[in-house]
C-alpha cells in the first residue's frame, strides 16, 4: 500500500545534500505532497504495516520523517490518505525503511 502526505516542514541539511545517490533530498519542499510506499522488509509480519505510516493519524495529526543516509535531512508532514492500490508518480515517491 502506499500512504500520500503533504510536506509541513523539512530542514536545511536536504537542501545542502550534494552526494550523487542522495540528490533526491534537495527536491523536497515545503507544501509538496509525497507518495511512500510500504512493502516488504519494511513490512512488519504481524500487522502487515510500516512503521511510521500514520496509520491512527488524522489529517491534523504532524508526523516526523527522517531520511535514510541524512539523519540531518528530516522535518514533518500530515497523512493525506491512504491507497490500497499505488500509483505513486516517479517524482516525490518514497518508500518506507
């Protein structure tokens, strides 16, 4: 499954991310909408879900994010909703670690 949120807030660390394979973090911005994607290993066996995906979360609820390989890189965002079947576009798409 896949899980939309709407970036709240991000720090400057992903902006000043210059090494070839983590490029992607100076993409992130404010006010964008991202699509992550939950699957295996990610995964836990006993509840079919990833951790951090805001499952009990409401649209007012901010969720904290980290990205892997920056722990500088991370900020907040809010669940928009969640989708059984993903259709994440290549831009913003994320999946969770």
């Amino acid at each position: 499954y896949c899980v939309e949120f709407r970036t709240e807030s991000l720090s400057q660390h992903c902006a000043l991310e210059t090494r070839p394979h983590a490029r992607w973090m100076q993409y992130l911005r404010e006010g964008h909408t991202v699509c992550v994607v939950c699957q295996p290993p990610a995964m836990s066996p006993a509840t079919r879900r990833c951790s951090g995906d805001g499952h009990s979360a409401h649209g007012d609820n901010i969720l904290h994010w980290e990205a892997i390989g920056n722990s500088h890189c991370q900020g907040t965002w809010k669940k928009i909703r969640q989708l059984d079947h993903c259709s994440c576009p290549l831009v913003h798409s994320f999946i969770f670690t």
